[in-house]
C-alpha cells in the first residue's frame, strides 16, 4: 500500500469511537501559542457504486488564521493514520480564520487494487505541512463506526460501443458501469452493445464471470476488485473487381466474404489480415493488380495473390486479365 507522509507526531491516533488524540497549546512552547491549529472534528464516509464519500468537518483553534491547503483522504486497514495506509486522493481546504470552521465534502474512486476487506477512512489536513501550526496531533481523524467494503468491479468500453449493466442484487449498487458490493455478496451483468460499423472482439482483464447471451458476463459473490474492458473493433470494407476474364477469391478466417467471382467485398475487423486470390479464365492469364475508387490496393503482392496485414482502412482492387 502507499506511503502517507505524516509524521510520528503528525499522525492522529483515532479511537474506535472516531476520536481523535489531540494535543494540546500547552504541551507546547511560548512560541507556538501564536499561530494556526487545524483540528480534524469530524468525519463521515460512505461508500457507494465505487467511490466513497467523505464529509468532515476542519477548525481552526488557532489564534492567527490558516491559510489555504492541501488535505488527504486515506484507507487505513486500523483506525491510525500511519504510512501502511492508501492514500485516495487530495482534497482542498479552505482559508479559516481564528476560531472558524467549514464542512469539506469530496468524492473520490476506491483504487480497484484494494483487497476486500473492511477499512476505515481517514480524513487529515495540512498533508503537505505548509501551515504553521501550534500542534499537528490533530490533524486527522477517521471515521465513526465506519467500515468500508471496496469489492469494486467496472466495465470500460473502448472506441466503438457501450456497456449496459443490469440483473443488479446483494448489498451494494452500481453507478452507471462501476459498481461496489460488500464481499461474499452482489449480482450484476454486464451487456457490450456494439455502435454501428464495429462488431464486438471481447472482453478482457477479468475473469470469474458466468458467459451469456449477447456476450454478456455475470459475476456472483464478489471475491475480489476486478476491472474488465469490452473491446470493440472498426469493421472495414475490402471491394475487389476484375478487368478481362476473371475472378477473385478471398481468403479470411473466420470468413465474412461473399463467393468468389467477378466482384465482391468482405467485411472485416480493424486488424485483420485478408489474402485475395486472382483466378483467371480459360486462354486468359493474370496481368496485375490496380487500386479502384473507394480504397487503396496497397497489399502484398507475390504473382497473383496480394495479401494485406492488419488492416486499418477500407481497400478496393481491380484483378486485371489479359487473353492469351
């Protein structure tokens, strides 16, 4: 897990009540009664399809003002904010004055890497140690009776298609494609639906998934943070015609390609690779290929086959045939 930078001193002892340890001005000397102290008063989480939520509320007991700074939100496995915490992420606190307070609310994405297991969120100001404070005791505090269960998962599609989620159950919810359930507990199916010219190419980066129809995946009891991506891919037109007495024959697995002859297409993935064969007629014989409106004719080509590696844009050749 990442580091938090807080010293021994600066760390907060939280009890598992959500009190923190504070210390006090007079265990201090003269010269630090004069100056700022952030003091963490409350805070509260919730965790919901993915992120938690984290309100708190920050004082200043000090006798000169704080200025603007940098906070933090961590995931502590005790309730101590120490250096074995993971750190979620930053959060901004306001200016306060002398005795003034402000309520600070953020919203933050739970790191899929996290085991599932229960966790307590700490909330802590002045990260980055930039005020002047009389104390740093009290700068952190974690959560009431809070217990955080990150069994995340997500679905992420790429260019060319969505994700739909549905058959939601257990202790948890989704939000849009990201969805968090307490371990041991969860039901949810993701559904790729492909945009107009793409196809489906699969899912990856998951696995524990029941397969269903229209390539959908079922999870069941979240074990464990998971993150899938639903690949989709360009379908791409190749468009063959002949010159003379002549066909063409296309060779592609799995085969999308209308039957050989005189003209044709087929229909392929961004990627592919695609091989088209130049047959010529009785007293006819192959001559060359050419590249015809609509596409290049850019392949490789060894004597009457040209062949096209991974391909990425449309193609379209002419087979020319000349009589013997």
């Amino acid at each position: 897990m990442a580091g938090v930078s807080v010293s021994s001193e600066a760390a907060a002892v939280v009890d598992r009540q959500g009190h923190g340890h504070h210390g006090h001005a007079h265990h201090h000397g003269g010269k630090n009664k004069n100056r700022a102290d952030l003091d963490m008063v409350a805070t509260d989480a919730a965790f919901s399809g993915g992120e938690v939520k984290v309100s708190f509320l920050v004082r200043n007991r000090g006798r000169l003002s704080a200025a603007a700074n940098q906070g933090q939100i961590s995931i502590s496995l005790d309730d101590t904010s120490d250096g074995i915490d993971t750190i979620v992420g930053p959060v901004s606190i306001p200016a306060l004055g002398p005795h003034k307070s402000q309520q600070v609310d953020t919203v933050l994405p739970i790191p899929v890497s996290l085991t599932p297991t229960y966790y307590h969120v700490i909330a802590c100001a002045d990260a980055q140690r930039t005020v002047k404070e009389r104390s740093r005791f009290n700068n952190c505090r974690g959560t009431r009776d809070y217990m955080l269960t990150p069994a995340v998962f997500r679905a992420d599609p790429t260019k060319g298609g969505t994700v739909t989620v549905s058959n939601v159950t257990g202790l948890g919810g989704c939000d849009g494609t990201l969805c968090g359930f307490k371990p041991g507990t969860g039901t949810v199916t993701f559904t790729p639906k492909a945009d107009p010219s793409y196809r489906f190419a699969g899912w990856s980066g998951c696995t524990g998934f029941t397969p269903g129809p229209g390539d959908s995946i079922t999870f069941s009891k979240f074990g464990r943070s998971q993150a899938c991506k639903a690949t989709f891919a360009a379908l791409l037109d190749v468009h063959w015609s002949t010159t003379g007495s002549g066909s063409v024959s296309a060779s592609l697995a799995p085969p999308t390609c209308t039957a050989a002859g005189a003209s044709g297409s087929c229909t392929v993935s961004e990627g592919a690779s695609l091989t088209l064969t130049a047959n010529a007629s009785v007293l006819w014989s192959f001559d060359s290929w050419s590249a015809a409106p609509g596409g290049a004719c850019d392949g490789t080509v060894n004597g009457s086959v040209i062949s096209f590696s991974s391909v990425t844009a449309a193609k379209s050749c002419v087979a020319t045939f000349s009589f013997l």
